[in-house]
C-alpha cells in the first residue's frame, strides 16, 4: 500500500476537516505529494494542530468556483481526487439550507464539471457521501443495503443525496468517469473539531469540566466508526479504483461497524471509559421528556460488500477508539477549540 502512494499527486477537498486532516497525515507518510483545498485558513483545526499544513499545498478558495478547481486540476495535475468537503452541521442545514445546498450540492457539481473538462490525468475520484442520504428506514430494513433507495427529507441529507446522485451520473457510461460513492456510518477520533457532534461535545464536558446537555431523549440508533479505519478504506478503495477502474467504478460502498448503540448507551460508555459513572446518572435523569427533532431513529451500517471487495473490516472496537481519542483531545483540545 505504502509503495503505491509515493509521490502520487492527490486533492483533497475538505483537507482542513477532520477527516480530510486524518487521511491527509496518512498520505503525507506514505509519501503522497498532497494539494489540499480550503475555504479560509481556520486553524483550530487537526491540520493546523499537529502542523500538517506545513507539509501539503494549501490552495484557498470556494469549492462552487469551477474555474479555481480546474486551475488546480491542471497545475498540480493531480491523479487521484478524495472529495470530502461539506457543511456537516446538521443544525446550521436546518437554519440556513442555502449555505449547505451551495457547498454539499453545487460544491460538488463544480467539482465534476472541472474533472471531466480535464478528464485526462485523473484515475480515481472518490466521493464521500453519508448514511444520511438514505433517509427513514425502519429498523427491520437495517442495516442500510447499497441498493436502497435514497430517501433523504431534512436539509443535511438531501444535500448528500443530491451530491451522491450527482456524482453517480458522471460514472455512467454517458460520461465514464472513475468514480466511487462511500455511505459510511458515523466517524469520530482524533482531530474532530465539530463539537456541535455526539462525541467532540462530550469529551469536551469531561476535559473541561462542564455540564453535558443532551439534546434528544438519547434513544436513536447510531453507528460510530473510527478514524483511522475509514482512513484505510478511502485508500483501499482509491488504489483499487486506480488500477481497476473497470472493476469498480461507479459502485456504492457503504461501511460501518454493525454494532449500533443507542445515543444515551454511546455517551455512557464514554464517561463510563473516564470513571465519571456518577456524572452519567445525572445527565441520564436529562433525557427524559426530551424529543429529537430532524433526526431520524435507526441508522446503521454493515461492511459486507467492503469485506467482498477489498478485504476490509473495522479494527478499532468502540471502547479502544474513544481511549485513543480523548488521549489526543487531552493534549490538543487547546489548539482546536
């Protein structure tokens, strides 16, 4: 894997985000040459905290400029494209879905415009789509299966779903491009600056010592993968698409742990890891009368058609994973918070 990746040149979109910062340390070690686009220099970020930035090709710019993709397209002449940017937040898609149609739908139809205008030197674009583009499914149809139907009503998922589809359009034989789509369950690790998400908000509470506030009746069903174990995937998967582009262009891959807990049950084990038991009883008594709003009760994801292609399995069960995050976040929450 390592031998392959040396001086490949590679974008990726969304690089001074959690996970493009992790797969970006990866590619840096395995001796990738990395270009990475961003919309402003934020460095309460993974990439500015463990000083990566100092090691890639930062471009600034906004991902719905096809002119300023095509430009990078060209003078870096990139190989492979890992395309990661998104607004994520699922509350600022609710407030205000213009922003996250503009970055998570428009962002993403630039970008294959500007890839097929220069089509030639690009051998593998793998997109990041998301559990949530599938929508409301019941619990008995978990979990989510690759064919489903995309089902997607709130701002966030629809945005993934219409960039999913978007990106599918241009693997067809009408176009040919090699492209992948990734579903995977919920990411959490090191360098996960959002802390708007489940876990960044409560090993936040326990570092800092503050009071955690649920905000939903903790009973949804989710799925948490780490970091590192995507990281592998995304570059499983490119590597395969490079060299086989026949063999899996245009396939859906989605990946989680099939091990889904309930929210209340994730952040139990979270401060159970911490010994702060006690401080869980009181943020259990929160849950109650509480309703979730514009989240949808069962998510979850196996890794069948992974394993069938690649090999590949998650690593990291839950408890080791959160270890190795609150290890990294008690000696970096300072620079990205």
């Amino acid at each position: 894997m390592k031998n392959f990746w040396n001086n490949k040149k590679i974008l990726i979109t969304g690089i001074n985000g959690f996970i493009g910062g992790n797969l970006c340390k990866k590619l840096i070690s395995y001796g990738a040459s990395v270009t990475g686009l961003i919309r402003n220099k934020n460095q309460k970020t993974l990439l500015f905290a463990e000083k990566l930035d100092k090691k890639v090709n930062l471009i600034q710019g906004n991902l719905e400029n096809k002119n300023t993709l095509k430009r990078i397209l060209l003078e870096q002449n990139i190989e492979i494209c890992f395309h990661l940017a998104a607004q994520v937040e699922v509350g600022i898609a609710e407030k205000d879905p213009f922003v996250t149609w503009e970055t998570n739908v428009r962002g993403t139809y630039s970008l294959m415009e500007a890839i097929r205008e220069q089509r030639k030197k690009i051998k593998a674009i793998v997109i990041a789509s998301s559990d949530k583009a599938y929508g409301d499914y019941p619990k008995n149809k978990m979990p989510y299966k690759e064919d489903y139907e995309l089902k997607a009503k709130f701002p966030y998922d629809v945005s993934k779903a219409c960039a999913d589809m978007i990106a599918r359009s241009y693997a067809s034989e009408l176009y040919n491009l090699p492209v992948v789509i990734t579903r995977f369950a919920n990411i959490y690790g090191p360098g996960q600056a959002n802390f708007s998400a489940l876990i960044p908000d409560c090993l936040k509470s326990i570092i800092k010592k503050q009071k955690f506030m649920p905000r939903g009746n903790g009973n949804s069903v989710r799925d948490f993968i780490y970091v590192d174990d995507v990281v592998e995937l995304y570059l499983l998967i490119a590597k395969n698409l490079f060299v086989y582009p026949n063999k899996i262009k245009g396939e859906v891959f989605n990946a989680g742990t099939l091990k889904p807990l309930k929210v209340k049950d994730i952040i139990k084990k979270i401060f159970a890891n911490e010994n702060k038991l006690n401080q869980f009883k009181k943020i259990e008594k929160l849950f109650k009368n509480k309703k979730t709003s514009g989240e949808l009760n069962y998510q979850y994801m196996d890794y069948k058609k992974v394993y069938k292609f690649f090999k590949w399995r998650p690593k990291t069960d839950f408890n080791s994973g959160i270890s190795k995050t609150i290890a990294w976040y008690r000696k970096n929450i300072s620079k990205i918070l």
